[in-house]
C-alpha cells in the first residue's frame, strides 16, 4: 500500500482530495490528509464580513464535511517533513511515511513583520480583514464608528487575493453612503505598489473608479513602522499618513513549517516549477495553490485550475510518464466595486487583464474589465459556488484551466 | 529605442531602463545615477554589486531582499537612492525594473 499525503486541508488541499479519490486505485493506494484547524474557512467572504453583508455562519464550516469517504482526514498541526526519510512529523510526535506528498499549506498574514502594527492598538484602531478573527473585529468596530480618517493599506506585496484592498475601500465608500456619513469619512489607499491596481492594464482602466468614490491614493510607500501613539503609518522615505482607523494587509507569509522543514524562500513559499506545479527540490513533492512561489496569483480561482492540472500530474508521475506543463497562471477574478456592481478580469503569465466577455467569447454573460450588476451576481454565487462545487472539485461548466484566448482583446506582456 | 550615454549608444525601454545588460558597465551607470541627481560613493556601489549578484542568480529583487542583505538596511538604500530605492538603483545597475509583483 503506497501513500500519498495532503498537507493543509483548505481550498486546494480540499480540492485535491476530492479529485484523487476517485482516481487513485483504492486497493493500492491510501489518501491522507491534515489541517490544524476543524474549521474551512471561505476566506473570500472575509471581505464581505466587516461590512455585514454575510454573516459569520456563512463564513465557515466544519472542514471535515467536504472531506470525502476514503480519505483519512488528521486534524492536527503539522511540525515538520522530513524530506530524506519522505517523512511528516505532525505535533503529537505521529509519524506518517509518504510516498507523493502535496504541499497546500496556503500562506497567512505576519503582521509581527513591522514594528508597532500587532501593538497595543491590534483590534483597536489597526485592523486586518485577511483573517477571520480580524474580519470579524472590524465589523465590530465599523457597526459603531463615526467616522474620520479611513487609511486601507498594503504591507508588502505578494499577498493572496491582491485586489482584496481595493475592493475593500471601494465597499467602505458604499458603506458609509449607506450609513449616511460618507462625509465624516476621509478613505485613503496606501499601496508599495506604482498605483491601485497590479497590472499596469488594470491600472489605466480603472483608475477612474477611485476619482469617482472619492477615494485618496498614496502609492510607492514602503511601511517601516506604525506609530500607534500617534496614529500615523511610517514608510522608509520619511512620508507620514495619519489615520483613525487603520485596515491593513500584513505581510503575507507561507506557513513556519516550510522554514523550519528547509522547504521554503524568503518568504515561506515553495519554489515550484510553474507549469508543472512540481516542487523544485524533490521529485515527489508537489505544491499547489497560496504555498507556491508561483508568479501567478494567490486566489482560490488559481487553485482551482490548477487542481486539475496537478490532478493529471499525479496520475502521470505514478505511472512513470513525463509531467504535462500545462499551468498557464491563469487567474480570473471578481473585482467588486460597490453599489451592487463588480468587474471580472481575467489573465495569465504572460496577458495582461484583458477586455471582452467570459466565459462565452463575445457573448458574456460576465464582462471583463467593464463594472456591471451581472458581474456582482457571479461575485455572489462564487459563495454558493465554492462550498458546492469548487472545493469538492466538481468541474464548473465552461471554465477551463488553461485561458481561453477567444472574445478577448489581447496585448502580450512582454 | 537607442539613447546615448557616455558617449555610447545604448539600448533602452520607454522609461529609460537598459534592455541589454552586457551594454553596462561603471561609466554608463554613473550617467545614469547623475541623470537622477545622485553622486556614485563606495556605499552606492557596494549596494550596486549585491543587486548584481542577486539579478545574476536570477532572483527576485524586493526592499525584504535588501533587509536580509547583510549589506545594508533599507533606512540607508533609501537615503542612498531617494524616493524610489528599487526603481532608481536598478535603473543605475544596469538591470529590468522589478516586477511589481502580482
Ligand atoms: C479577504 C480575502 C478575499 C479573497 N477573495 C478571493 C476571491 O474573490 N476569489 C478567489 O479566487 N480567491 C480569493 N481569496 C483567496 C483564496 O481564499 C485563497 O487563495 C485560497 O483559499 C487558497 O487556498 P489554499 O488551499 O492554497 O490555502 P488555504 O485555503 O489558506 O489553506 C491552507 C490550509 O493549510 C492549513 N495549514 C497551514 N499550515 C499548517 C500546519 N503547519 N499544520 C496544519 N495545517 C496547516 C491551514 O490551517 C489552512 O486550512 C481571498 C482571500 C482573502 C483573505
């Protein structure tokens, strides 16, 4: 009997098992998989939380629910992989032999990266939305705050879901319209980046949406340290943006383990060949989803396309056969706008977000880069979606895993 | 397009950064530095050097890399290279612009 181990038991992890099961022979082969946590969370509905446009029990579910029979599911923290023995060494001291292990530890903020951020005023005045505890507090905080001065910023770039930020800000705007105090509110956007958005592409065609809401941008701020005594954000160049209330995206980081099991970069990830989804260091460990070093997005839709990739490549790699390079980094992703609208954009490695129609080329029903009601009904569903059909690695009818390039205006990246 | 620096022409991108890296070396560098009103010193150079080495082992260049350099932190890049660290020194070396990530 071979086994074969999925590390972190979240979108790619969940998806994985579901696809494997059928397909692996059961008489040979023994799926395993371990989260530390008994709950799933459906992390794209954090976003959603602060505002209370969902609700906590709409967030997250027992993880074990969406494991499926045949699968041996361990709920318990993992401490170490010991690559030379094929080897995962869980907190109890249980040792688990592997022959193929999947890495689908995902990645998760490190607000303790910069000075004075996880200080006294965590929770307070300083707020992440990227977890659910932090989701969950802001909500809190936002159902009772007057208003003043909104700062939404981003640490350090890569983070998982990188348009996350904005869409928050743009949701605020609506928010406090909503609430009728949009005029106490000052929203201001702080990114390391050039500007708002990550593809130049997107930038140009978007950048319209901040004039619009009203929204302030600081950009090319590197943050060194936040002086909650005077509740300022400090970047290296000496620029001070001053705040009442502070949303920020910690450092994205991939989970100690990786460190601690010579497995990861700088920041965690595992460097893994980007079309095959193959970690660089050993042949039979496999990465999938936010844990990669991938130059592709971190999203659950990425994690998605690649599931059916890996899938495929774990059939091959058992039968010997030469690895598929299929992974094209395609991400498409809901971008919501408030006031009920939302854009889709969609892209790989090598195309910029492209204007056009999707899934049906020319036809729609969701348009790329262009806000539409449409686009906010599919940003809702996508909920439904996830805990129905995506993680339980049901295919989505006419998505495929590589980027259609037709109904699409396309300029190459070069 | 071509843009004439010490008195050679040079391959570059619309915003002025080298497409070909085998067309640098320390005289056009300091051009460059001097078009964004920086003086080349050793600390500038030294700084230059570990960017080379980084770009040359084909790994990614971020302000975290410049902290876990051991060369120098990320208070003195930016006061060694003002306003954007990242852009103006690799423009000065020689090297793309990084990626801004995705
Ligand atoms: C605010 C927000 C909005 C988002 N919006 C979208 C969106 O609109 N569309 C979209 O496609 N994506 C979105 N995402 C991103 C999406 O949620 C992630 O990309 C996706 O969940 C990645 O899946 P993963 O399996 O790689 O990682 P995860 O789902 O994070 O799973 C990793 C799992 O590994 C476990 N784990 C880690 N280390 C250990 C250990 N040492 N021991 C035991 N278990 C461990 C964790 O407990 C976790 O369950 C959003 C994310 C956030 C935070």
């Amino acid at each position: 009997m071979k086994n074969l181990v999925i590390l972190g038991a979240g979108t790619s992890g969940t998806m994985m098992a579901n696809h494997l099961v059928s397909k692996l022979p059961k008489n040979d082969w023994k799926i395993t998989i371990i989260d530390q946590y008994k709950t799933h969370y459906y992390q794209p509905g954090f976003l959603f939380l602060p505002f209370d446009i969902y609700t906590t029990k709409q967030v997250k579910k027992n993880g074990e629910k969406f494991i499926p029979k045949g699968v041996n599911y361990i709920q318990e923290k993992i401490d170490l992989i010991v690559t030379d023995e094929n080897q995962v060494k869980l907190e109890s001291g249980t040792i688990l032999d592997y022959d193929i292990l999947i890495v689908a530890t995902g990645t998760k903020t490190a607000p303790d990266e910069i000075e004075g951020m996880n200080g006294p005023e965590w929770y307070k005045s300083v707020f992440d939305f990227y977890t659910y505890e932090g989701a969950k507090a802001l909500r809190n905080k936002l159902r009772e705050w007057k208003g003043g001065k909104l700062v939404v910023h981003i640490t350090e770039m890569p983070i998982k879901c990188p348009v996350a930020p904005l869409e928050f800000a743009f949701l605020a705007d609506s928010f406090f319209k909503h609430k009728g105090i949009r005029d106490k509110v000052d929203i201001t956007f702080v990114t390391p980046l050039d500007g708002a958005f990550t593809k130049p592409k997107a930038t140009k065609a978007l950048h319209y949406l901040l004039e619009e809401k009203n929204i302030k941008e600081v950009t090319n701020f590197n943050i060194e340290c936040v002086d909650y005594e005077n509740n300022k954000i400090i970047d290296y160049a000496d620029t001070e943006v001053e705040y009442d209330l502070l949303v920020t995206v910690p450092t994205n980081m991939g989970d100690a383990l990786m460190e601690r099991s010579g497995l990861g970069d700088d920041l965690n990830y595992i460097p893994t060949h980007k079309a095959t989804l193959q970690s660089k260091a050993h042949e039979n460990i496999f990465a999938i989803g936010d844990a990669t070093n991938l130059p592709a997005s971190k999203a659950g839709s990425v994690a998605h396309f690649e599931a059916e990739i890996l899938t495929e490549n774990i059939l091959r790699y058992i039968n010997g056969e030469p690895l598929k390079e299929e992974f094209d980094g395609h991400a498409n992703c809901f971008i919501e706008t408030g006031g009920g609208k939302a854009l889709l954009i969609d892209f790989n490695y090598n195309h910029e977000p492209v204007e056009g129609t999707f899934p049906f080329p020319g036809v729609g029903p969701l348009s790329l880069l262009k806000e539409s009601r449409t686009n906010h009904m599919g940003k809702m569903a996508f909920r439904w979606i996830y805990w129905n059909m995506l993680i339980k690695g049901i295919h989505i009818p006419f998505v495929s895993a590589t980027m259609s390039e037709k109904g699409k205006h396309f300029e190459e990246v070069k | 397009m071509k843009k004439l620096i010490a008195n050679r022409e040079i391959e570059v991108n619309e915003e002025g950064y080298l497409t070909n890296f085998s067309q640098w070396d320390k005289n056009i560098g300091e051009e460059l530095a001097k078009e964004q009103s920086i003086d080349m010193t050793d600390r500038h150079w030294e700084a230059i050097d570990f960017i080379h080495e980084k770009f040359k082992k084909e790994e990614p260049l971020s302000i975290r890399g410049i902290k876990k350099s051991g060369v120098l932190d990320i208070k003195e890049f930016y006061s060694l290279f003002p306003g954007g660290p990242l852009k103006k020194a690799t423009l000065i070396a020689g090297i793309p612009k990084p990626k801004s990530c995705i």
